[in-house]
C-alpha cells in the first residue's frame, strides 16, 4: 500500500511542479533513415547531400512543435565552430532571431557564406584570431545551408524555426520535448532538406504524450 | 602490164588500205584512252588536292577548337567544384550565379582582343551564359559584364536539355540584314560534385575562326553554314543566298557529314566542299563550307587536252606515214616476189627445154660414138690382120714391106683412136666406174719415158726429170697411165728438135701434182685445145686425131683431179694435171 502511495506520488509529483506553470511533454521515437555507414565518431556528424537532398551524417531529425509563440526580448546567442574543415554541430535549429557566432577553430582560413533564402550572407575569409568572432542573425525561418568558399566540401545547416519548442533526436531517433503549452498543434520532424513529417497533436497541461514518425 | 599484173596491184593497193586503216584504229584508241585516262587523273588530282586542302583548313579549326574545349572543361570543372556555384545552383541562388562566376572567368572575357593570327592560341571569349536545369539560359543580371548579345542571339544558346557532353555551336551574333557574324559556341556541363549530376551548363562564345586568305589556296573562300544561312564574307550576297539554298538542299538530301559539289558562282565553276562542324551536337548543325574556284584546274584540263589531243593527231600523222612507208615497204617484197616468180617460171621453162634438147643431144652423140667404135673396130682388125700376113711372106721387094709396115703402124693408130673413142662414149653414158687404188705415179711416168725413148720416130729432145720416187696418187691405174702417156705423147711429138721435156711432180697434201713442160710451138690464147675432135689452126706434121687431151681432162676429173694449161708462151707450153693423193702413202714436199 505504502509502496502503491509512493508510485502513485511519483507520478502525481513531477506535473504539479511543472503544471503548475501548465505545461505538457511529447516523446517518442523518429524512424530514421538507415546510416549508409557506421558513424566513425559518436559526436562527429556532417552534411551530406544525396541527390541535392542535404541530412546528417548518421540521420538526425528536428523534431518541433510549429505554431507561433511570443517573441522573448532577448535569444541567447549560439555557436558553430569550424574544426577540423568541418562543421560542428553540422545541424544547429534555432528560434528566429538567434545570433550565431562561426569561431574558427582550424589554422587556416575559413570564409563561411550562405546563398540559401532564408539568409545570404557571406562572411569574408578569417582566421582563428579575427575579434569579433564573425556571427550573424537569423530572422528568417527556413533552412540555411552553411559553406565555405575555400573548403568546398564543407556543409552545415542551421535549421531556423519560428518556434522555440524543438530538440534534435539521438542516433536512434528518441526525442522529448517537455514544458509545451496545452493546445492543439502540429508536430514536425524535419528529417532532411526535402523531408518534414508532421502529426497534429492535442497536448493538455500535465500530460506527457508519445508520437512516433511516421 | 597484163590482166595479172593490174590484179596484184589491186591486192596490194587493198593490202595498204586494211593496213593503214588498222594503225589509224589503234591510233585513235590509244588517243583516245590517253585522253581519257588523262582527263580522270586530271580531275582526280585536282578533286584530291582541294579535299586536302580543305581538311588542313578544317584540321586547323578544329586544333583550335580542341584547345578551347579542353581549355573550358578544365575550367567548368573548376567552375563546379566551387562552392558559390554550387551554392548558387544548388541554393536557388541564380541571381548570385553570375557574380559567382564573375571572377572565375574574368580572364576569359576580360584584356585586348589577340590578334588574328594569335587569335588560334587564345581564349577570348566574346560572351557567356549560364543555362538552368532545363536547358534555358540564365538571365545575367548585368549582361555587360558577360558579354551584350542581342535578344534572338541569346535565344540561340538555348538547349532542349542539359548537355552530359561538351557540345559544338554557331549562333549568329548579330541578326541583322547583311548575314551578321557567326559565334563560336562551346556548351560544356557544370556536374555536381555531389551528386555527380549536371546541374548547369556553361554556354561560352568565341569569334570564329577565320582562316587567314594566305595559308588557303588560290581563292579559295570559306564559311560557315547554319540555320539555312550561308556566312561567306567574301561572296557577294547574292551568290550566298544561292550557295545558302544549294548547301541546304545538299544537306537535306544527303545524310553525309561531308561532301562536295560543284557549282557554278557567277558563271565560274566552283567546287563545294562541306563538312559537319557539330556532329551529334544539341545546337543547330552548322557546317564548314569551302568553295573553290575551279576555273585553274580546268584551265589545266583543257591545256592538257590539247596537249594529248595534239599528240594524238601528231600520233596519228606518223602512224600514217608510217602505215604508209611500212605498207609500202611491205607490199615492195610482195610485189617484187610476184615479178620474180612469173620470171622465175620463164626461167625454168627455158631452162628445162635446154635440158631436155642438151640431152637428147647428149644421147645422140654418146649413141654416135659407140655405134661408130664398134663398126669401126672390125674393119681395122681385118686390115691390121691382112697386112701382118703379107708381111710374114718373102716374095716381095723391100720397099713394099716398108709400105707394109707404115700401113700396119696406121691400123694400130686407129685402134688407139677407136679405144679412145669407145672410152669417151663410156664416160659420156656414165657408164665408166673408177676402181680407185693407189697408184705409183713416179713408176708409171719413168715407165713412159722410158717407151718415149726407144721410139722409133723419136725427135732429138732433152728430157728433164724432177720428182721423187714414190709419188702415189688414187685412181685406176689403166686411166692415170692413159693420162700420162697422152701428155707425154704430146710433149713429145709437138717438141721441136733439139728441144726438151721437163717433167716434175710433188705432193701438197691433198693432191699430186705432176707438171710436164715442153719446148715448140705455143698454143694460142683462146685455142679451146681440150675440145673434142679439135684441131689447131695451124697444119703441121705433127699431128693426132684430136681427142687425147679432151679424153686426159675428162679422166682426170672422173678421178677428182682437173687437168689444165698453165702456160703457153716463148717457147714453152706446160700443162698440169692433179690426181687425188692416196691416202697416208706421201710425203708433202
């Protein structure tokens, strides 16, 4: 009985400090892309593109929740480094607005531009010391693929979302996104450049629901 | 002439007519094939050396365009592996394409226009255009910076799809009435170096190459034909609106990347030549045209003509002398052999009726002297008989026994006679064999002399002996002696007195010969003495009956030696007679 009590306050216990601000939980499992080959570092992971179609590699999803939410006064600023001629993370999603600092961390020169729609930019060639550290602001969702005019073979992706409720899944494709507001959404796992699944989904305060993509 | 003789010069009349009708045959057909055969490889030449020439001319464009295409693949694939581009293409950033590529190809575009003759090393490239993923051109946002074309111009780098390989055009630059300039323009593709796929196209004009008046043949002009319009400066433009129809006709009819026809240019010849510049090419075909005036090469033909024809005639005029000479010398023989044979014929007629009444004359005498032998011999023997015996009797006076005697030495003389004649008439029947054995002529001559002597009547007459003893010759031995005692006989008995017989002999070898001189009267030149019956001129008391030597000469030849006169003159007369030696039994003296 004691133990009953216990299990049963285990699970009231974690929605009355989180529901109290009224929130809801969404996990479950993206079914992945199989990896063409084994990753070689379990953090490393880069831009492929197959058929002008760009993902990570080994596959990665954003899953997130579309909608629009209030804009916050202030982003907190991210960061992608370019180490090793490579982009790390390869895939970053952030809120719209995000500033993002591209430090260089290799010894040669990197010059990072991107044509995409959603942002062009193109930073000039730096080096490791260039102060400030060459950033940029994206206020403009959509996906920006990230390159080096001198390393041709480097790709990243900065996945900007208008939303500020997303997470990247691990290699096995699990996510859980928490502190969601109750409604009626949409939820989305963008699988690579060309793929975006979504599944409407009705959250209420405190409770935590599983979808799996597809 | 007669009937005959016309006929034979009418054969060999005819006989020159068929032989010079035939050389002038031959003649003309070996003109003629000369001609020909000429004209063919005339023409062949001519054709071949063109063809040579227009492949250097097109050998050398595409040596330039080679060099260009490597040139622009090289630098498309360093145009794909950049990141802008590929950013560019790949992004949906075709407005950012042209500003990407801008520096990357700067060089192509960008410092003075080479000269012509640099103009095959260079790469001066008067435009460019990008095209997307269906083949369309891009749209530079600045078409200054990559080269101004006019709106149709641009429309004509346009593919139906992307090219996989490079591909070969000619655009016309400038639309305008006068025919405009021709581009050169090579498509080469932009892969992916992702994907591996193409993504663009990269379209860059050149000016044409334009083939320097020097390096081609004699006025020869060359051009290039595309969308149904000929680009040949130098042709006035009407002629190259018809040459435009010509070549469109031959390239509509004739599914060969290259030929040649002649046409004709304002009234001059002129021999065509096009070839395909872009086989298989996405872009409109365009070909390479050259036209060359054929105006030398006839000139040569006709010269060449003349020349073989004038041989020809030449040819044909000492063919018909010739024909002529040579009828002439052959029908001459023909002709000369018919006379010949018609007087060959007289000949032998008149010769055979001389044969025939030489020997009916022949028979009569030999038949004459046998018959007068033998009726001769029996009356000579009764008398001889009769006179012997009234010798043998005693009751009469001496002067009649010498009378006697004188009559019987007469009877003896024409036994002799009769012998002789009997002998001849054999030898002319042909009835007389020679039993040949060797003979001892130097016996048989010391006999002679030796009866010649003791003759009763003989003269006073030195006798002089020179020959060797031992002398043989072959022959009967009844006829050498026969011969020898004629000769001798005669030497002594036309001797004069107080005179000399000189009687030599020696073997050469092959025959003896035996020489016997006398001293007396000479015989006079043109005295044929070997003739039968014959009798000198001169009457003198010394005298025979006219046979001996003719019988001596006969029997010497019957024994294959010759009896002749050597010398008759100053008191000295010699004969000489040969006799066949016996065989191994002399010495040569």
């Amino acid at each position: 009985m004691r133990l009953r009590g216990l299990l049963w306050c285990s699970a009231i216990l974690p929605l009355f400090p989180v529901a109290l601000p009224a929130s809801a939980t969404v996990e479950g499992r993206v079914e992945l892309p199989k990896s063409r080959s084994a990753p070689v570092q379990a953090k490393r992971y880069e831009i492929v593109s197959k058929g002008g179609v760009l993902s990570t590699q080994p596959p990665l999803a954003v899953v997130y929740l579309d909608g629009s939410f209030p804009q916050p006064a202030s982003l907190p600023t991210k960061e992608i480094t370019q180490k090793d001629l490579t982009f790390i993370p390869a895939l970053l999603p952030v809120r719209v607005g995000t500033k993002v600092e591209f430090p260089n961390l290799d010894d040669t020169y990197h010059n990072i531009f991107s044509y995409s729609p959603a942002k062009r930019f193109d930073l000039g060639r730096y080096r490791p010391d260039e102060r400030p550290i060459p950033s940029q602001v994206f206020d403009k969702p959509g996906l920006v693929t990230l390159r080096c005019d001198i390393h041709e073979h480097m790709r990243g992706l900065i996945l900007v979302l208008i939303t500020p409720h997303f997470v990247i899944t691990d290699t096995a494709g699990h996510f859980r996104l928490s502190g969601l507001p109750a409604g009626h959404y949409t939820l989305k796992a963008w699988i690579d450049s060309k793929t975006t699944q979504e599944k409407p989904v009705d959250l209420k305060n405190g409770q935590t629901l599983h979808v799996d993509f597809p | 002439m007669s009937a005959p003789g016309q006929a034979r010069d009418k054969d060999v009349a005819s006989f020159r007519t068929r032989l010079f009708t035939a050389m002038i045959v031959i003649v003309a057909a070996v003109t003629v094939l000369g001609l020909y055969l000429a004209q063919r490889k005339v023409t062949a030449d001519a054709e071949r050396n063109l063809q040579e020439n227009f492949r250097a001319e097109l050998s050398s464009l595409h040596k330039l365009e080679e060099l260009r295409h490597a040139a622009l693949a090289d630098r498309c694939n360093a145009l794909a592996g950049k990141s802008r581009i590929h950013a560019a293409i790949e992004d949906n950033a075709i407005d950012l394409l042209y500003p990407s590529a801008k520096d990357e190809l700067r060089d192509l575009m960008e410092g003075e226009e080479p000269p012509p003759e640099q103009a095959a090393q260079s790469l001066h490239a008067t435009f460019y255009r990008f095209l997307d993923g269906s083949g369309a051109v891009l749209k530079p946002p600045n078409p200054k910076e990559v080269g101004q074309l006019g709106r149709k111009a641009e429309a004509q780098l346009s593919l139906t799809k992307l090219p996989k390989t490079q591909q070969i055009g000619y655009v016309q630059e400038k639309i305008s009435t006068d025919g405009g300039a021709v581009a050169e323009v090579l498509a080469v593709p932009i892969f992916s170096t992702d994907t591996g796929n193409v993504i663009s196209a990269l379209v860059v004009g050149f000016k044409p190459f334009q083939p320097r008046q020097s390096d081609a043949g004699a006025g020869m002009k060359s051009g290039i034909w595309v969308n149904r319009q000929l680009h040949l400066p130098s042709l006035p433009k009407s002629a190259e609106a018809f040459l435009s129809e010509k070549i469109a006709n031959a390239v509509a009819n004739s599914d060969r990347a290259e030929n040649n026809f002649r046409v004709n240019v304002d009234g001059a010849p002129q021999l065509l030549f096009y070839k395909r510049l872009n086989p298989g090419s996405l872009f409109p075909a365009a070909y390479e045209i050259c036209v060359y005036p054929l105006a030398d090469s006839m000139a040569q033909l006709q010269r060449l003509r003349w020349q073989i024809g004038g041989a020809g005639a030449f040819l044909l005029l000492g063919g018909f002398i010739a024909s002529h000479f040579v009828a002439l010398r052959f029908s001459a023989p023909v002709k000369k052999l018919a006379l010949d044979s018609e007087e060959n014929r007289a000949r032998r007629r008149r010769a055979e009726v001389a044969l025939a009444s030489a020997a009916e004359e022949l028979e009569r005498s030999t038949r004459y002297s046998a018959d007068a032998s033998h009726q001769l011999k029996s009356p000579v023997t009764v008398l001889r008989v009769g006179l012997e015996s009234l010798l043998a009797r005693e009751d009469f006076k001496p002067e009649v026994y010498e009378e006697f005697s004188a009559l019987l030495h007469q009877t003896h003389r024409l036994t002799g006679v009769i012998d002789d004649l009997l002998l001849l008439s054999r030898m002319d029947a042909g009835h007389l064999q020679i039993a040949s054995t060797p003979v001892n002529l130097s016996q048989l001559v010391n006999e002679w002399l030796d009866d010649l002597g003791a003759l009763p009547d003989s003269p006073d007459v030195k006798i002089e002996k020179e020959f060797p003893a031992g002398l043989f010759v072959a022959g009967e031995k009844r006829y050498t002696s026969l011969i020898v005692q004629n000769l001798l006989e005669n030497a002594r008995k036309y001797n004069r007195p107080g005179g000399r017989i000189r009687v030599s002999a020696h073997s050469n070898g092959s025959d003896v010969v035996l020489t016997i001189g006398n001293n007396g009267r000479t015989i006079p030149r043109g005295e044929n003495i070997f003739e039968r019956f014959h009798h000198n001129a001169m009457p003198s008391a010394a005298s025979g009956h006219g046979i001996g030597l003719n019988l001596a000469r006969e029997l010497a030849r019957l024994h294959g030696g010759d009896l002749c006169l050597v010398r008759s003159e100053n008191d000295w007369t010699e004969f000489e007679v040969r006799f066949p030696a016996a065989d191994g039994v002399n010495a040569v003296a």
